[in-house]
C-alpha cells in the first residue's frame, strides 16, 4: 500500500531483552526505511514455559529501548487475557490503524516454525515477513521454505545480519553462574536484573 506508515514488530518474550533484539531492530529499521519498530513483549505465552513476570519483562523492554526514538513499546498483548497469538495481534493492529503497512520481524529459525503457529495464512494476509538471515545459515533451505510459504501467501523480506552470539537462555545461565552480562544487554537492563535478582534462582 503505497504512502502508508512503515511499522516494524519485534515480538517475543524478552526473557531478557538483549543486544542481539536491538541490533536486529535496528537493522530493519535502517535497510526497509521503516518509520518505527514496535517491542512487543508476549503476554501468556502458548510455547514457552518459566518466563519471568510480564511486568519485570515490560521494565526491562521499557529501559533497552529508550535511547532510541524511533523505537517504541507495544503492550497489545501482555493486555489481553489468555494466549498471545500473532494472527489475533495483527488483526487487532491492522482495524485500529489501517493506513499502516507491518513488517513482522523473525529469525531464521522462526521462519521454519512459522507454519505452527495459529493461523499463518493470516499473518502473511496482514504483515510482510522480514526473515533475518546469517551469513553462517543455509540460504538454499531458506529460500526453498520461503518459496513453499509464498505460496501460502507470504511476501517475504530477507536480511542480511551479522551473527551475533548472544540468547536470552545463555543471559540467564550466565547471571545464575554470577557472570557480567554487560556486553550482552544494555546497562540499565543489566542494573535492573542485578537490582531485581531476576534468575539467580532459576533452574
């Protein structure tokens, strides 16, 4: 849709938010001359267990992207009640603004999961799909999953990222094990799990 807004989406369940969430963000951002990238943190999410409190989660999303104004905090589905669903969350963005054009953005890994997830052919009808890819990835498997979700209907973007070797699951491990995570996450998300005492008990 020609002259529409560009908004970009980072979901996920930023348990914690991280450098890596930031990086790719941005990279977006600057190569599809997007207006702005909504975080939205998941509210209950259907496939991962043990996450952290929403709110802690929110603080933490809230501090990472501060500095940065053409980022903004989306609370569209740590509001609603029950699961998190992309299809609900797209349809509900897409009623509310309708002259804004999204691009959903994922990992590669995402991408050959995307076809689990509740209804993907109504996420392709409302959202391009901005799949990050490495240099370290198998760009053949990619594009042939790309090629048999296009004929699902989706327009699918693909990015060239560095690779970048951090994961909210090594974050944690790290501060159960009382190692600094100040390369891995902004400062003040790193002051406030240290404040908070987020994970050092996790199992």
């Amino acid at each position: 849709m020609k002259g529409c807004k560009k908004t970009g989406i980072m979901g996920g369940t930023f348990n914690p938010i991280h450098n890596g969430h930031l990086i790719l963000a941005n990279t977006a951002y600057e190569m599809l001359g997007l207006d702005e990238v909504l975080f939205m943190p998941s509210g209950n999410s259907y496939m991962k267990k043990n996450v952290i409190a929403t709110k802690k989660r929110i603080d933490m999303v809230r501090l990472a992207i501060e500095k940065y104004p053409w980022f903004a905090l989306s609370l569209v589905e740590t509001n609603r009640q029950g699961n998190s669903y992309t299809s609900e969350t797209l349809q509900e963005l897409t009623k509310e603004n309708p002259d804004t054009c999204y691009y959903f953005i994922m990992g590669a890994d995402a991408l050959f999961q995307i076809e689990k997830w509740r209804q993907p052919e109504t996420i392709f009808s409302f959202a391009k799909i901005v799949c990050a890819v490495r240099d370290d990835y198998d760009m053949n498997s990619i594009r042939q999953k790309g090629q048999q979700l296009s004929r699902l209907g989706a327009d699918i973007i693909y990015l060239d990222m560095p690779k970048i070797e951090i994961s909210s699951t090594d974050i944690r491990a790290k501060v159960k094990k009382h190692i600094s995570i100040v390369e891995d996450v902004p400062v003040e998300v790193a002051e406030y799990i240290r404040r908070e005492q987020l994970y050092y008990e996790e199992d």
